[in-house]
C-alpha cells in the first residue's frame, strides 16, 4: 500500500503504510565515540556501526542522556554544557516487525571552561518611548569567544549582538542580555531602564460646546463610533442623544427623555442621566436612559433603539424599564441576539442583569445579583476576539495560530494538511447553531457527521479511499433522545454544574449497528457489547457528551466486516473525535481508537501497528488540542 499521512489543522489526520510480516533476522547495535572525555562544549562525534541481516535498520533511536532523543542514522552536533557522566544509548529496529538490539557506552564531560562576561551599553542615555535606542554589546570571555547573544526587551527578543530597539510605552522595562561562548558557557546581565514619555502632539480636529438650553451637559458617559467610524453618538442630561459626523457636524438629536425618562440627584442639579450609548454593526445606536438616588421619589427609566447614521434619529423601539430603575454609568452590551443591561432598583441597591431581543426590545431574561450599587456592561462587538486576532493571536508574520500550524506542517516532506472545518462554519447564525450544543463547546452528531463526511471527501480526492466509500446520511438511523431530557454540557465546569438546557440531542447510528463487534484490549477476541463503549448512559437526565457518544478511553477497537474500505486503520484522537467513529467505522474494516491523554499501557506506537495489524494511522485532533500528551506519545 502507497504510504498516505495527513495531519488536520482542526481535525488531525495521520496515515501510515501497509505492515509486511515479520522474518527472522538479527539486528547488532553498535557505536563508537572519538574519545572518553571531553570538556563542556566540545563536540561528541559519534560513528554508527550497526549491522543488520536479512534486514534492514529502520529506526535508530539515540538516548543522549538528559532526556534528549534523536532518530537520526548518526547525530551530528551533539555537545554537553554541563559535566558530569552521560550514558547514550543506541536501539536500532529492523524493517522487519519489530527486531530490536541496543548497545550503550558512558562518556566523561569535564568543566574547564570559563564563562563569559555579559555587558552592554546603549545610546541615547535617556530614553523615551517612541525612539529609537541603540544597544552595543561588550561582553568578553577570558579563554574563547562570544558566540550567539539573546537579548530580551521586556517580552521582545532578539539575536543580534548590536540590535536597535523602539520602547513602545514608558515605564520602567527590564533589558537583558545573555551570551554563549564557543564551549556553550552562558552569563546574564540584567538592568531596568526608566522609558520616559516621549514628545506628544496633539491637534483639536473639532469640538461642540454643549449648554443648559439645548442639550444640557455631558456626564458620566463617554462618546460611542459608529462601526464605519463616520458617526459619533453623546447622550447627555437634557435627554437628548446626539449624533455628529466624525467632522463635528451635529446632524441630530433624539429625545431619551420623551417617555416619561427623569429623575434628579439629591442636590436637584441632575434631571436625567444618560449613559455612554452602544452602536450595533448594523448602525442601531442602544441608549439608555434615567437616574434615581434614594429618597428621591418614584422616576422611570427608559431603554431605546434608533436608527443610526445621516439618516437616522427615528425610534426603532422603546422599553419602559419602570419606575424605581436607575442607570449610571453603564452601556448596553451587544451580540447577534441580544442586548444585556444592569438595571439598578431604588432605593434597595439591588441590581438586576437582563437580557433583551435585540430585534424587538422583549425581556428575555431576569436575573437579581448583589454586586453593588453601581454596575457596568461594556458594549461588545460581534466576533470581537476574531477582530483583535491579527494583534493578539497571530505571530511576527501576521498569521492566526492556525494558519501558523498549517503552514509549519506544509513544510514537511509527506504531509498533507486536511481542514474539516468550512462546513461548521458557513451559513447563517442558525445554520452553524444546529452542529453544536448549547451548553457544551463540543459538536453534536450533526456537527460530528458534518466533519466527518468532510474529511472523507478530502480523503477520497487524494485518493487514500474511493469516493464511493464517503458515508451518506442514508446510510444511518437518525433519532432523538426524547421526552424531558435535558443536556449538561462541558461548559457547566466553568459555571460550577449551575445550569443545563432542554434541546435536541440528535443521534446517528449505523444501520449495521448489529454487525459491528467491539473490542476492549489489544489483542482481544472476545467482543463486548456496542453499549460498554457506545451510548452508555443515554437513560440519564440530564445526558452528558460522553453519556450519548463514547466516554475517553485508552483504547478500544471496532470492527466492521462490511466496510468498504479493507484497510485496518489506527485513531489517536481527542475527545471531539467521540462523535465521530461511528462515521468512520463505516468505511474502514477495522478501527483501532487510542487516546494518548488515558492510554494506561506502555505508548509503544510500534507494538500498537503489529497487533492490530494497522495500514493507516490517524492522527484525529482538535487544533486546540495538539498537546503535549500526544506529542510525548508519539515520541515514546
């Protein structure tokens, strides 16, 4: 069979090559170092002279002591920067089944070394954010040479013995410089540099002057932009929320107060208070509207949406959120759906946090909390994490930590990089709604089976397995999970197991379901019921992820006389991939599921691929879940 491997960016996919059987051969490890000692920093060299008969050596596998390990034939560069005794230890596996030999030898590593002295200056003396500073190493080192440099400007490096660097904010920042000379010897110095504020220019493009007859005064609010940044919105105390351009043009105002809004503070100076308005992506400007302060009497509060931009100022809807009800200093908080405020009663205090349609200004939600007298929602912007990604997601070059991970894993030799994600993340709010639960971040069946008939497309297209072989929906029984159930999701960990939602809970089994035998163990011939793996706890309520699909075991296999596709096949997965082996299982014969993060026995990947005898590995991950538990697994 071709050699075929795929990792997922999203969904990590692996494929491995068809398995020979194993013959009789003897594999003799062996090895030889240029000397017994060496100082810190010199150069190891080492020569493998392993032999093979009947065979050839497959992998060598290098323990250089401390933890390091390498596959290389012969490992170049290798050097030790701190003495003591080192074992390296040599196994080498033949091409045929898993024929090991291992030889080892100790070496000596002594310390004659002097370390190097760490020193830099920089020009200007005094520094300001916003120029450019000039550092100049000086370092030096009694018996050797200084050989690499890094320098750390609070939490930007560099490499470069005389690098030039612009402060971006003023404060004290820690610059350090750490070198290595020729025999891997390393000194630091540290100091604290007073950045001091730099020149500042600031230019008046426009302002309004605000008064007792027409607007009142602004208080306690701040200006809100308009998503294209052509308009500016200010409420203030006279009830009134302004619109300007960006020139200062006043193009309009809106009357906060007209239904029935007021109040005043104990001094009588306040009538109103208007907070910092919330402008939608759509352009609707949220305004809210009212103040009371105890003993003031009964005032009413009111909540408005009104058109935005040149041609707006009209009321879309208006709320009374009743008397009693107090704001200060708060702004509506927007999403796709809705709008959240923190109402304040008076004069108890009490705070109530609601939630809003934000198409028809209905309350939807009611909660009473006890944070105070004075509260605040910050507006929010749709997808706002996915606006600031470029800044505080992505690397020197620009890239998203995925693109990032795709393009590193482009750049290996037999890769071929398969995303599952477009059909999750297409269509409407609704559309991509259906694939997930509510209250959990994992996807449902739906979800799961759109990912996974996804990536058997993919597959079929580099032609691993036949188009033919793509599951279709037809080819499963669709149901429900019935009457009053309700699902608790992996969310609720965040929220101490405080809530749980009725909804549907699609399921999706084979219709071979009854031809499928299930596996506990390597090697195991005894099948065990499809419920020990499958759907074990689907008579709970509320039902969690692991109780509809599969909790994470360390291993179980699935096999299935009927696949389409011959080949046995290896899944080291996450728990996203619970969902989706059933899909799986119907194309490929034999399924073997491993989860590095449970897996109990000895992570031997080798032995994995001959007992179950494997054809294709599937390396089936999450991109937020490329941990280091699969990476330790893999290099076991």
């Amino acid at each position: 069979m071709k050699r075929f491997i795929y990792i997922l960016a999203a969904f990590a996919l692996m494929g491995a090559v068809s398995c020979q059987p194993d013959e009789e051969v003897a594999v003799h490890a062996s090895f030889t170092t240029d000397k017994e000692s060496y100082d810190v920093g010199d150069p190891v060299v080492l020569t493998n002279t392993s032999t093979a008969e009947n065979a050839l050596i497959a992998i060598c596998k290098w323990e250089l002591g401390k933890g390091v390990v390498s596959y290389e034939t012969t490992p170049e560069n290798i050097s030790y920067d701190q003495a003591g005794e080192y074992v390296i230890k040599l196994t080498v596996t033949s091409d045929r089944g898993a024929k090991k030999s291992s030889f080892e030898k100790t070496i000596r590593v002594v310390d004659n070394n002097i370390r190097p002295v760490a020193d830099f200056t920089w020009s200007p003396e005094k520094v300001v954010a916003g120029e450019p500073v000039q550092f100049t190493d000086c370092s030096t080192d009694e018996d050797g040479e200084v050989v690499a440099w890094e320098w750390k400007f609070g939490t930007t490096t560099s490499d470069k013995q005389n690098p030039e660097f612009t402060f971006a904010a003023q404060g004290a920042t820690e610059v350090s410089l750490t070198v290595t000379d020729n025999k891997k010897g390393r000194n630091t110095k540290t100091v604290t540099i007073d950045v001091g504020r730099g020149a500042i220019s600031l230019d008046l493009l426009w302002s309004y002057p605000y008064d007792d007859t027409k607007d009142a005064y602004v208080f306690g609010t701040s200006p809100a932009v308009s998503p294209d940044g052509e308009y500016v919105y200010v409420t203030s105390t006279g009830y009134s929320l302004v619109c300007f351009t960006k020139a200062g043009e006043r193009l309009w105002a809106f009357d906060i107060g007209k239904d029935g809004a007021s109040a005043e503070n104990n001094s009588g100076s306040i009538k109103v208070q208007s907070p910092t308005p919330s402008v939608d992506e759509d352009g609707t400007v949220y305004a809210l509207a009212g103040f009371n302060e105890p003993n003031k009497g009964a005032g009413g509060s009111a909540f408005y949406a009104v058109s935005g931009g040149a041609g707006g100022g009209s009321q879309v809807w208006h709320v009374n959120t009743g008397v009693n009800t107090s704001f200060r200093f708060l702004s509506p908080a927007v999403t796709e759906k809705y709008l959240f405020i923190v109402a304040r009663n008076v004069p108890s205090g009490h705070q109530n946090f609601q939630v809003y349609d934000k198409s028809s200004g209905d309350l939807v939600d009611e909660r009473h909390v006890n944070g105070g007298s004075y509260g605040g929602v910050l507006p929010l912007k749709n997808e706002a994490l996915y606006d600031l990604e470029p800044a505080y997601f992505s690397d020197e070059t620009g890239k998203t930590n995925k693109q990032a991970l795709t393009a590193a894993l482009a750049q290996v030799e037999g890769l071929t990089v398969i995303d599952a994600e477009a059909p999750l993340v297409t269509g409407t709010l609704a559309d991509r709604e259906q694939y997930f639960y509510k209250t959990d971040f994992h996807w449902n069946a739906r979800g799961a089976f759109a990912a996974a008939q996804e990536i058997a497309r993919q597959l079929a297209g580099a032609g691993t397995i036949a188009e033919t072989s793509v599951p279709q929906a037809e080819d499963f029984l669709w149901s429900e999970l019935g009457g009053e159930r309700r699902y608790q999701g992996d969310l609720n960990v965040w929220f101490s197991n405080q809530f749980s939602m009725q909804e549907d809970i699609p399921r999706y089994v084979p219709k071979n379901a009854a031809d499928l035998r299930y596996f506990l163990h390597p090697g195991d011939i005894e099948s065990v019921p499809r419920e020990t793996i499958v759907g074990s706890g689907l008579d709970k309520n509320p039902v969690t992820y692991n109780d509809v699909f599969t909790y994470n075991l360390g291993y179980y296999r699935v096999e299935n006389p009927d696949a389409p596709e011959a080949a046995s096949v290896l899944i080291l997965k996450d728990s996203f991939q619970n969902a989706t082996i059933d899909y799986l299982s119907a194309i490929f014969r034999s399924v073997t599921v491993v989860d590095p993060r449970s897996y109990q026995e000895t992570p031997d990947l080798a032995s994995l691929l001959d007992a179950d005898g494997i054809d294709l590995v599937l390396f089936f991950y999450h991109q937020n879940n490329v941990s280091r538990e699969l990476i330790d697994f893999l290099s076991a």
